[in-house]
C-alpha cells in the first residue's frame, strides 16, 4: 500500500528519553502548517489510500481535528495516527477522532508499569493516561498497534511489557529496534542495548505474541540479527510511505532511511539478503562494530 506520512509537530507533551525526533515538552514549533495543507491536497488523486500522521505528538495540534477532516474530504481512505495515547483519555477527544475518520492508533507502550513509562517519558501519570486512552479508543473500536523501543531500561521486561498490551486487547503489536537519532543519539550510552543482550528477550516476546495469536512486527532489525524470526520483520517493499518532513519531501522513507541512517559492513557483501538490507544503525555500528552481524549464505 502507498501511503503518506507527515510529521505535524515538533512538540509533545512527554520528553521521552529517546526520542528519534528529540521533541519534548516546551520545544519550539517550527512546522509550516502551511505545507502540510498543501502537501495534502496535491498528494490526493496521486494513488496514496492512507495517511499517516505523526510528531512530536500529533494530538496536541490545535487545529488536529480540522486536520483529520481535511484528510477525509481529500478522500483518502484510512488515517493512521502516532501518538504517546494521553489525549485519548478524553473520551470526547477519543470520539472526535474516531468518528472524523482515524482508525488506526500506533501507540508507544514502553513499559507495562507506571514507574517505567513514566521514567522514559519524563511525565507523572503519562503511563495511567496512555493506558485510559487505549481502553477508551478499543471500547469505540478503533484499531490499535502498539509500538514498544528495546532499551537498555527495558528489554528483559518485553515479554512483560507484550503481555500487558495483549492483556489489554491490542491485536497488533510491534517491536522497534532504537533508531539512534535525536534524544537517542544524545542519550546513547544511557539508552542503547547491544544487540545480543536485547534480541533474544524480543525473541520470547514475538514467541508469546504467536502463542496468543497476535499480529506481531519487528523493526529496524537486520535478518542476520533475526534469523528465523527475520519473518516478523515489516516489509517496507509493501508499505511504503511519502514522507513531508518540515519543508523536505521524501519520495520512499524507507529508501531513505536504508540508505542515510544504515550503514554495512564488510560482511555483508557475501550477504544474499544484501541488496533489500540497510545493515545496522550507523551510530550503532560506529559504537559496537559490526561483530554482531554474519552474512547469510541462502534466503
Ligand atoms: S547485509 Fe549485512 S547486516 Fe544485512 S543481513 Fe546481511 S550481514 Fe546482516
């Protein structure tokens, strides 16, 4: 599928520690509304059904809802939403946003107890509303996909932290590798697990989402990390996105991201999954090295 994405904001309302935006509670806003109008109504007989709207935090726009209705009247299909869920605990927001055409909620779940989200997201109760948000959204049907980053804080707990999502109801859930930008980058030796302690607690977690028949995804990983579990791995091939980034066009994020954020080693060129692999995080391999990586000698 061919979607939009389009970063709404610099702001939020949590300052999470590793942010791959590095927006947090009080950064100034230097999004041209502007050009996401425009950038909206000249994409919308172009082939895209869906549009994916993310920050900061997108929900704390003001103008949110006039933007989720101008997406609807431009007649794309479906709109997705990224969001740290707190505004969701408004059951009338939850309803505006539903009823004016969101119906996907990608929600960060980093922790399955208040004291662990709320340490990365620097909030009191940012975990308690989070969570009153997804109860609110699933009771109005929407569908939600939690997204949960692999920290140093918090890859022994995943398999906790996927139980409590499926606890709560979520049929999607997907686990992302930290793309080391922004607080991240900033944050790296506090943040940044090395990739064979956190891998094999995501391995048990993708095994409990399989054995609760969840849909579950993993991201930012490489297949010779994965191995068998490569199968998780989204398929950017499927889903790809045009991305409006403050005033910057990216005509395939994904492509993007393979070729500008990844970097390969020497290894990887007797790899045979070479030409679809963007390799490891660049700051990551500059960190580590690319020790952790083998080629693949058959698909
Ligand atoms: S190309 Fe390199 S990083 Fe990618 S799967 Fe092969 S060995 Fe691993």
């Amino acid at each position: 599928m061919n979607s939009l994405s389009v970063h709404l904001t610099d702001t939020c309302n949590n300052s999470c520690i590793f942010c791959v935006v590095g927006s947090h509670v009080g950064v100034p806003e230097k999004v041209n509304r502007k050009l996401v109008y425009e950038f909206l109504r000249e994409n919308k007989d172009n082939g895209y059904e869906c549009v994916n709207i993310h920050g900061g935090e997108p929900t704390i726009v003001p103008e949110f809802l006039d933007i989720i209705k101008m997406i609807k009247e431009c007649g794309y299909k479906s709109i997705s939403v990224q969001t740290n869920g707190r505004m969701f605990k408004d059951i009338e927001f939850a309803k505006a946003a539903i009823s004016n055409g969101v119906d996907l909620l990608v929600i960060s779940l980093h922790g399955h107890t208040a004291e662990m989200q709320d340490y990365f997201s620097e909030v009191a109760n940012s975990f308690d509303e989070a969570v009153l948000g997804i109860k609110n959204a699933i009771s109005l049907g929407c569908k939600i996909r939690t997204n949960t980053c692999v920290c140093k804080q918090n890859y022994r707990e995943l398999p906790d932290i996927v139980n409590y999502a499926m606890d709560l109801g979520i049929s999607h859930i997907n686990i992302s590798n930290l793309h080391t930008a922004g607080n991240c980058l900033k944050n790296f030796d506090l943040v940044v697990p090395r990739l064979k302690d956190g891998v094999p607690y995501v391995k048990t977690a993708v095994d409990q989402c399989v054995r609760r028949d969840v849909k579950v995804t993993l991201e930012g990983y490489t297949k010779c990390i994965l191995g068998e579990y490569s199968k998780y791995m989204i398929d950017w091939e499927e889903n790809k996105y045009k991305m409006l980034y403050k005033s910057f066009i990216f005509n395939d994020y994904s492509k993007f991201m393979e070729t500008q954020a990844r970097a390969k080693g020497t290894k990887c060129k007797t790899c045979v999954a070479e030409k679809k692999c963007g390799g490891l995080y660049k700051e990551y391999a500059a960190a580590y090295g690319y020790e952790e990586i083998a080629p693949i000698c058959m698909e």
